[in-house]
C-alpha cells in the first residue's frame, strides 16, 4: 500500500510539473521517461526467454500443457469479449462518416516507414525465425516464444545428467540475477512515473488530443472502461476471485503500463507484482504472463475491430452484421499475433486497412489522439493479463 501511495504522489508531482509549460523542464522529463521506457524493453526480452525455458525445464512439458491451455481458454474467451463490447458500442452509438475535406487533408506521410504492403499472412511467418540471434536484436517476441518453447521442452525431455542440471541452474541463476535488477529499477521507478506523469501532460496542455473525432473514441474508449471495469470483474468472481483485492495487488503494473503503454516493457513489474503481492505460484506467474503479453491483447482486438469498421465504413464500404462478425474474428487473430510494444495495434491496423484498400489517410487524423487511447488499451491489457494469471493459478490449484 505504501508503494501504491507513493506512486499516486509521484504521478500528481508530474501532472504539475507538465501543466508548467517550462520547455527545459518538459526535456528532462522526456529523457527520464524514455531512459525508464528503454530499461524495462531491454529487461523484458530475457525475462520472457529465461520464463518460458526455466517453466517447461524446471515443471515439465505435461504440467505446463495444463496451464498453457487454461491460459488460452481465458484469453480467447476474454479477447472475444473485448472485440463483442466495441461492436456493440458501434452499433449503439454509430459513428458517423468525417467530412471529406478532413479525409483529404489528413498527412500518412507519418506511415511512410511502415510496409504496408506486408499481408497479415507475412506476420504470421515472420515469427518463424530463421536466424537464433535475429529476433534478440529486433525483440520480435513471438519469435522469441518460439525458440524458448523449443529449448524449455528439449531441456524437459532430455534425461537427467548432470549436463542437463548445469544448463537448468545456470538458467535459473541468470533468471534471479534479472529479478534481482527488476526490483532494483522498481525501487527507483517513483522518478520515472513523475517524468511520465509530466510528459502527457505536458502533451494534454499543448492540446494534443484537442481535436478528437467524439463518437470514434467514445465507442474505443467506452469499450475498454466496461472491459475494465464490468467484464474482467465478472470473469474473477466467477471463477471465486475479488477482483478488487486482485486489481489492488496488480495495481503497480497496470499503472506502470499506463504510462509505458508496452505491455512487454511492464512485464517485469507484471511478474512481480503476481508473485510477491497476488502471491501467484511462481511456476504458474513465469509461464503464463510471457504468453499473455504476447497473445493476451484486450484492448488492441477491440481497437482493432472499432478502427476497422470505422475506416471501412468511410471508405463507402457497407458495415452489416456480416461484415461485423467477420472482423470480430479477424481482429480476434490479429491481436493474438501483435506485439506489446507502444504503438504496434496502431500499425497492425494500418496494415490491415492497406491489405483492403480502404482509406488509410483516416488514421492520420486518429494519430494525434491514439496516445490517450494507446495508454488506456494497455493498462486492460495488463490487467486483463494479471486476470488471466490469476484464474489460471486459481483453477490449476483446485485440480
């Protein structure tokens, strides 16, 4: 409780400190922010890695094919649920066309570094990695998941040698020393929080997010409160958790993501959080939070779906119930396959849209508000992560 309050502090001290409008002051809190935001990146890659192996070497493959499943079942039923909400919402509250003037003038040239002639097929075989070093240096997750399925599974089936007992304690080792780290950029993560703290609202006074589209980001933005704060809730308390006393032991990471807004950089802050304050088995917090911060994307599929529908429908294409079905499946598939990194639903989207031939430029009038939308989708995905987290540990317990 003490941490908690001390970071509600600190996000208060920055909120001030970005009204100011001082520009040698907004600097600072930009390079502090981004030197927190590349820390958690650099330790979130091994810590994925080193969970993923030392689960199926230390557990088995058997013991974690139960908990893999649980964990699947949760986050499908949950994502679906995240991508029902938003196209119920867009139903009820029908967003209506922007005017074309505001079509043509919106600037794409922001995308220009994004092949977005890439199918959603090329993301697909492109987590299969051809090159052991390539996706470390490029942090391409699932990829990464790949490789240490196949080392954790081959390290639990080999026989037990002393070879064998070498390889798992040296990766053990090297997973203690990274949670050793972990704690330590935790115990100082109050600075970071205020230099987050102080940059949106620095942004938020220089009237970024002034121009919004109203009933887009209502439908986006309302889809994931309920998600938040209806949906999730119901899913614990139906598997006999109080979703109140497991949103207060999370509470670290989903702020921690709300400000990151990379669910793959909060997770180092996820797993401790799990373990040392929701007192998740260790066995099942390293194994099931790599997954969900890989596959567990609440916020995006909604995103995803509702940005879909709507540049489509912009673009004359006619929104039926078909049409809606349809992308509620398709935006299932692909937040399963986006990364936790800031940004990548946006990009994933523009993929998508560029694959249809709808009218991309919309999403340049988005951009300037999707910071808000960005941080808001990733703290559900966090929380929606930890909710997984515990239900899993919850019903593997009563097994």
């Amino acid at each position: 409780m003490k941490k908690v309050v001390i970071w509600i502090g600190a996000l208060a001290a920055g909120a001030v400190l970005g009204v100011l409008g001082i520009h040698w002051l907004d600097q600072v809190m930009n390079v502090i922010a981004t030197v927190y935001t590349r820390l958690f990146q650099l330790l979130a890659v091994p810590t994925i890695v080193l969970a993923v192996i030392t689960t199926f070497a230390t557990f088995g493959s058997n013991g974690s094919g139960r908990i893999f499943g649980r964990t699947l079942t949760y986050t499908l039923l949950t994502t679906f649920a995240a991508a029902a909400i938003g196209a119920l919402l867009f139903v009820l509250i029908k967003p209506g066309n922007l005017p074309l003037a505001d079509i043509s003038q919106a600037d794409s040239s922001q995308f220009s570094a994004l092949n977005t002639n890439l199918s959603y097929l090329d993301h697909i075989l492109g987590v299969v990695p051809n090159n052991i070093v390539r996706p470390f240096l490029e942090g391409n997750v699932l990829s990464l998941l790949v490789l240490a399925f196949a080392v954790g599974i081959g390290l639990s089936k080999l026989p037990d040698s002393d070879n064998k007992a070498v390889v798992v304690k040296g990766l053990t080792g090297l997973q203690d020393l990274l949670f050793l780290l972990i704690r330590g950029l935790i115990w100082t993560l109050p600075l970071g929080i205020v230099a987050f703290s102080a940059q949106l609202s620095a942004q938020l006074s220089a009237g970024v997010i002034a121009d919004s589209i109203g009933k887009y980001v209502l439908v986006v933005l309302g889809g994931n409160f309920i998600q938040f704060f209806v949906v999730l809730p119901l899913f614990l308390l139906a598997n006999g958790l109080n979703p109140v006393h497991v949103l207060g032991r999370m509470s670290p990471a989903v702020l921690m993501a709300l400000f990151t807004k990379s669910s793959a950089a909060t997770l180092p802050v996820t797993m401790e959080s799990a373990e040392n304050r929701l007192g998740v088995r260790k066995e099942v917090a390293r194994f099931v939070l790599p997954i969900c911060t890989t596959i567990n994307m609440n916020g995006c599929a909604a995103f995803i779906l509702v940005t879909s529908l709507f540049v489509m429908q912009n673009g004359g294409t006619p929104i039926t119930m078909g049409t809606i079905l349809l992308w509620i499946l398709i935006s299932v598939i692909s937040a399963i396959g986006n990364a936790g990194v800031p940004m990548g639903c946006f990009f994933l989207t523009l993929s998508l849209m560029s694959g249809i031939g709808a009218p991309v430029a919309i999403l340049g009038i988005i951009l300037p508000i999707y910071t808000v939308i960005d941080m808001v989708e990733t703290a559900e995905n966090v929380w929606s992560d930890s909710c997984v987290c515990a239900m899993t540990d919850k019903s593997i317990g009563q097994d």
